[in-house]
C-alpha cells in the first residue's frame, strides 16, 4: 500500500491536535510547503509500507493510529508525520 505524507513542522502534540482536522484535506506536492495556523506543512510525497514498518522500531518515533481513514501519524525529529493512505 503507498501512503501520501504530509510533513508538520511541531512538536507539540496540541498544536498538531488543533491542525488535524484542517490537514485532512490538505493536497501538497513532494516539497510544497504551506502554513496552517502558523506551523509549517509539508508535502512528503509518497512512502510504501516499508518505510511505517522501518520507522516503527526506532526508539525514537511515537506511532499514532487514527482508525477513521485508516491515517497513521509518526511523530519524531520536531515534527509529525501524517501518512494518508491512497
């Protein structure tokens, strides 16, 4: 399965909560970059499966799962990571 990735630039997990619902329907091309509210989005292009299952076992990244659309949210580095299934 590919995923489309939007990249936000935050990392608090409030301010990202606030964004979500404005990110569903948020199209961004493999480095487009906007703002929503302030935080900085941006297109990430599309990974494979893959890449979740690569970043799942790293320490250092929290997986979320939002079981509506069947979208996971990876959060590492300072930002979020949405990926929206296509």
């Amino acid at each position: 399965m590919t995923m489309n990735v939007l990249k936000v630039f935050t990392q608090n997990i409030e301010v990202f909560s606030d964004l979500y619902h404005l990110l569903e329907n948020l199209s961004l091309t493999e480095g487009q970059e906007t703002e929503v509210e302030g935080v900085k989005v941006s297109g990430g292009g599309q990974v494979d499966e893959e890449y979740l299952d690569t970043m799942r076992v790293k320490l250092d990244v929290a997986v979320l799962k939002v079981k509506p659309g069947n979208v996971t949210i990876l959060q590492h580095s300072g930002m979020f990571e949405v990926l929206f299934p296509e």
